[in-house]
C-alpha cells in the first residue's frame, strides 16, 4: 500500500507545478502527517481505556484539553 504521505506530497508539488488547488494539497498532506503520527503514538501504547479514548476523541473533535 502507497504511503499516503508521500502521495499527498506528490500532489502538492503536482499542485505547484500546474497551478492546481495549492491550499487544499497543503491541508490534504498535514491531515495525512497527523494520521501518521496519530496512528505512530497509539502503536507504541497498551490498549487505550474508556477514558482515554474518550480524551482522545475530546481533543481530536475541538473539545479541548
């Protein structure tokens, strides 16, 4: 499977090249680095209690800290 980092990168410099949407290749490759890094951070972890999930999920849907 293609890294999808890579692929959003590719398509940001495609972007560039050819004057396409430039804004939304930029957002597309932050959101692929996040999910990289997301899924990176709960690899190296234990199994995620109730709680916790329910932090994670807090903050990753604006609800703060």
């Amino acid at each position: 499977m293609p890294d999808p980092v890579l692929m959003a990168r590719s398509r940001l410099a495609n972007a560039v090249k050819d004057g396409g949407d430039v804004d939304a290749a930029r957002k597309a490759l932050t959101v692929a680095k996040l999910e990289r890094e997301v899924r990176r951070a709960l690899d190296a972890f234990p199994p995620l209690d109730e709680q916790t999930k329910a932090d994670v999920a807090r903050l990753l849907t604006g609800g703060g800290a």
